[in-house]
C-alpha cells in the first residue's frame, strides 16, 4: 500500500436532529464568540440552536449567506471585513457547499496577514487560529470534511481551488432534518455530484484502499436512495443515506480527489454558470465510458456497488453501471445533454480548451485526455 | 441510522517511513517543547527522527517507558511528574497500547489541577492543553486512534478505563516499519486482540453501519495478512496491513466499543496477569460461540469477511467463521486454553465475578452473559 495521509474532521456528529446538540460542541464551549455563517433558506432552522448557543452566555452573531453560485474573491472579500470586525473564536458554516466553503475561508483568513489571492493553489495557507464546524444543508460537496474550497475568480470566469489542511474543520455536524426542504431539482444534482466525487476517487489513478472503503459505501448509499430523497423530500431515511453519501465523498477529495468528470465541468461552470452538481451530473456517464477500457475491473466494482447484479466480463458489468447512472439521473429530473443545458457546439472548443488547464485533476484520470478526447466527450453529449 | 459521534485523530499518516516526515506534522511545528515518551525497544530506532526534530530548534526529551503491562496509577503519577516538570506543549508516545495509553493521560493531565482519580471513567476529563502525537508499534490496541486508556489500580488489581474526547490524539503516524521488530509472540497476540475489536463491534448490540466498514476492514486485513507477519516478520506488506486493520479496531473501540469478550479477560489480565491480547485471544472463539444464536447472520458477515466461502445457513457459514479464528489462533502459535496460561477451575468464580462488573461493556454483547454463562465458557477453555 501507497503511504498515505488522511485529514478528517475531529469529530463528525451524524444523525437526525444532532444539529440540536451543537451548542454542546467542545469548540462552541471554548469560545467566547462564534460567528455563524447561514445560508438564507435554513435562517429560520437554526434560530433555536442559534438561541441556545447564545443562553450559554456566548456572544454569537448570524452572518446572512445570500449569494448564488461559487463565492466569488469579492463576495469572500466583503464577507471576511464583517468577520474581522467582529473577531470571532468560532466560526459555524450552514448551507451548501459554497457556504462551507466561504465559512472554511473565513476562518483561515480572519486575524491572518495572507490574503485570497496569496492561499490560492495548494498548500499555501500559514495556519488557522479560529475554530471550525461545518453543518451541510445539501448532500453534495462533502465540502464540511474536505480540505478544498472553491471560488469563482470574476475576472477571468475561472475556478480557483484553494486546498489546505487548515481548511478541514474541527468538528461537523450531519443532520438530515436541515436538508428535508431542499428542491428535487437541488437535490438530485448535488446528489449525483457526491455520487462523481465516490466513483472519480474509486477509478482514479491514485486510488487507495483507505479511501475506497468510503468511495465504495459513499456509491451504495447515494444509489440506494437518492430517488427516494428526490421523490419524497421528507423521507429522513433516505436523506440521511445521501447525506453520508456525500459525506464520504468529502472524505475521497482530499487524498485522492476527482478526475477528468470535475476538469471538464470546469468551464461549464465558470464560463457558463451551470450549477457545479448538473455539470458533473451531465458529464458524468460520457467520461465513464471514455475511461472504462482504462481500468475494467475498477469500473466493473463501482458496478456492483451501484448494485448491479448482471455477470460477465468486466466491460460489461462496468457499462451496466454506467446504464444505471444515467437511469438514476433520468429518475430524478437530470437533464442529460449538454443542449438540455444550454450548450451548443460552437461552445465546445472553449470548453476544451478550459478543461484542458485543470491539470491538478486531469492528472487523476485513470486514462489520458487529450483536447481532441475532450471535444469528443463533449461533443457526444449535444 | 441511529446517531452517532466519530472521533477520530485529524491527520491520519499511513505506509513505509512515514515516521520520517513526523518532524514535519503542524503539532510539532507549532510547538517550542516537545516530550517524546519512547518503549525502550524502540528508542534506537526513533533516533533519527528525534534528533531531526530537535534540529529545528526545538526542545525535545525523551521519556523512556520501560513497564511491563497496563500502567499502574502508580507509574503514570510517577512520570506525569516528569512531564510537569518538563513543561511541554506536545506529547509523542511511540510504543504499543500501554505506552500510548500512559502518553495520553499525560498530554490530558500535565498543567491540569485533575488527577487520574477525578478522570477514571467516562466523560470526566475537563479536557486537554498539550497536543498529542501517537505512534503505535505494536498492531493491536488502536490506542493511537481511541479516547481510550486502561490502566491497573494496583491496589485493587482491577483495571480502570479513562474514556474521554479528549484522549484522542491530534495525530497519528503508522509506520510498518516500526513494527518489524514485534517478537512473533507479540505479534500474534496483539493482532488477534485486534481482531477481537472489529468482530465485537461488528456483533455489538449498538453496531453501525459508519463503524462496520471499518470492522469489516480490519477483520479482512487481519486475517489474510496476522499469520504472514508471525511467520515473516519482516514482511513489511504484510506488517502495513496488519498495522491498517489494528487501526481500523481502533477507531470502533470510541462509538461502539467491545463486548464479552473483553469483559471475560478483565480479570485474567488484573488478577492473573495474562497479557490483555493472549486473554482475549484465548477466549475469542468460546464466546462467540456463545453469542452467535443471538445473531447467525452478523456472525455469519464476519465469517467472509474472514474469508470463509462455505454457504449454507447463517449459522453454519457463522461456525466456519469460529472454526478458521480458532485455525489463525493456532497458526499463530496463540495457545487455546486456560490451562495453557496457567488457569485453574478453582480460578474461574473469581474470573466470572470480576467479568460481571464490568456492565460496560457486557452491555453490549449481543446476547446476555449470566454468571453461570461466563463460568460455563470459561469451563469449557479448562
């Protein structure tokens, strides 16, 4: 076994209605001022945790997270000024992934000398001295126990990853209740997103048994119910499922991470807004079956994982799987051409030419993607 | 899905000579003073390492751990005082489970007006100021990812559990390399002790699913590779995935826990000084036994996991199960019976007495232990 090094969250509270019992959170307890960061629609959920926090005698402050789409260096910018004037000891994330993301930020850069700009990349952050629980409201990014956050650079429409061990939290807290009224149209895309984080981490050239024990429940759980969340958004159950789901995916991104699913989506998503989740989610079954004849057996495993249950070589077990993907995105509401999504083929060059630029994770793919392979896949999928 | 809290160390390090970038871990970056409390086996190999890290500039003794068997209050009060008086701000305990255990309770009570008295139990540390590196060297207890510690109250011959958040390390490195040097004995012994962690938390009472994955990981590693690093000790792939199971048997000792097996050999390690792996080891297969018809098929799931491929009934594929440990066991040179370390029929009210105090564990076995039931699985090891 390759040597290996894992960053987790401290403590990872999972289950219906533990939001309940974070004020009791060892980080909360030792703080004196915690800033907690919401996204608008669970503003409402988390006033009486909020009250609670605030009885213990601990001066809290909500931060209204209202922005759409990846935070972008102004919106974190303007976000981290409200955060050093109120000089925080603790800072909570609730919402999707670019809220965690923009909280996981916030509390590396409150009280810290480097800037945006200076972090962005791959281990360039000195240090954190602000303590850091994530509560995700979407199943999605895994973002509450990754080392990554994500922005939009304005300027140049492009992605920016910022990836330190300082940005894993402390602690997060997994309540499926706070994603109950999240729309079927969130849900699924998010959804099939973890499900691209687990499968991307379990073909990857740079699997690990580590990681594949997660990559592997992650796939079993999301499959297992993300139609069900998608149908019947109050079914706590099956929300629970995916929400682990994506949690395990989280816990694939740091030591392994995404392969040419994310890359190719990179320009979907920074040039063209589609949501990060629906991008993948599109993409997804093409690039599969793209890296397929690379590594069979591995395919032919997130297969059976899917639950596919067919015999035979390994090719054909891995394109059953794949089948069964594109059924679960039908299943739940996903569009399946790039045209559904507002992508025509004079787009394609300049989505190649983006994807072609996210080497950090093309590196990953467990077969070679040239331009021309880029424009294929894409162009597949008008 | 039952709630749950995972505790775990937030960095992970893993694989051949991962010991040598220990130097470089955050905690011991951001210390001035660091205490490194070294098993005497081990402190030539660790040399390098500690004079790399004193190179840095900072101030790095070394503990020498030289007791035989859990730590008496006694022992760790004796080099707690050490560690006042030393003033550090990380503690690094390189040993097996005994030497881990004794570094934790450090970490926890130097600078800290509690005393091992105040903390024995569950949940009674106030918490913990120093940070905590763990290094195991022997692949058995998991200690390096727990919050647990077991000491021996040397008055009473009773062992004594500290269970807290606060004991689990910051950091954990696993270096097969350091465990090459285990005797087979040891090796042996522990390893099934292992073993023991993932299959009781597996047929626990209060099993979960975010735990199985780790029990059924390390029952797999455990099984296909103990025998391998008995024989060939030097076997680094071998050591790697026995050291990953072990650790794997740690990180279901904090949610879930052990059961009867454990609280049998309570008193053969307090009373009878029999090491707590070969008591556990002995006793494994007998209580098993006892407790399969309670739960044919989770028993029946650790017997492929154990790599039986015989199908059949729960309970027959189960028996298989408690047939091949029983062949490891042997394989390994672990003896079977209590008479073979030196217990009498006459010893065994006292053993079931000793075993039925400790609720806190019987709790969770998966089937009601009486005391004529532990008398009548002790007997039947006679």
């Amino acid at each position: 076994m390759e040597p290996i090094t894992l960053l987790q969250p401290k403590s990872i509270v999972f289950g219906k209605d533990v939001i309940n019992t974070l004020p009791e959170a060892t980080e909360i307890k030792q703080s004196q001022r915690v800033l907690c960061v919401v996204a608008t629609p669970l503003l409402k959920a988390m006033e009486s945790v909020v009250q609670a926090i605030q009885e213990r005698g601990i001066t809290l402050n909500v931060l209204e997270y209202n922005y759409v789409g990846e935070p972008t260096f102004k919106q974190v910018n303007s976000l981290l000024e409200v955060s050093e004037a109120f000089r925080p000891d603790c800072i909570i994330g609730v919402g999707g992934g670019s809220v965690l993301d923009c909280a996981k930020l916030l509390a590396a850069l409150t009280h810290n000398p480097q800037t945006l700009t200076d972090v962005s990349g791959i281990g360039l952050l000195n240090g954190r001295n602000i303590a850091l629980i994530c509560v995700p409201t979407t199943s999605g990014t895994g973002s509450e126990v990754s080392p990554n956050a994500i922005l939009l650079n304005e300027e140049t429409a492009a992605k920016v990853g910022i990836i330190s061990p300082f940005l894993v939290p402390d602690a997060c807290y997994l309540d499926p209740v706070l994603t109950v009224s999240l729309p079927p149209k969130l849900t699924a895309e998010t959804g099939i997103d973890a499900l691209s984080h687990c499968i991307e981490a379990f073909t990857n050239k740079f699997a690990h048994p580590m990681i594949d024990i997660y990559a592997l429940k992650g796939i079993k759980l999301i499959s297992e119910n993300l139609k069900q969340a998608c149908v019947k958004g109050s079914d706590i159950e099956a929300r629970a499922a995916v929400l682990l789901g994506a949690m395990y995916g989280g816990l694939c991104l740091g030591p392994v991470n995404t392969a040419a699913v994310h890359a190719l989506s990179y320009g979907l998503g920074g040039k063209f807004h589609v949501p990060h989740g629906l991008a993948n989610a599109v993409l997804m079954p093409e690039v599969l079956r793209f890296n397929m004849p690379a590594n069979p057996e591995r395919h032919a495993e997130v297969a059976r994982a899917l639950g596919v249950t067919v015999t035979g070589d390994a090719s054909a077990v891995a394109l059953a799987g794949i089948a069964r993907i594109e059924q679960l995105g039908k299943d739940c509401g996903i569009p399946q051409r790039l045209t559904d999504i507002g992508i025509t083929k004079t787009d394609i060059p300049e989505l190649a030419t983006i994807a072609m630029k996210v080497t950090r994770l093309l590196k990953n793919n467990p077969r070679t993607v040239t331009e021309a392979d880029a424009i294929g896949i894409y162009e597949k999928l008008l």
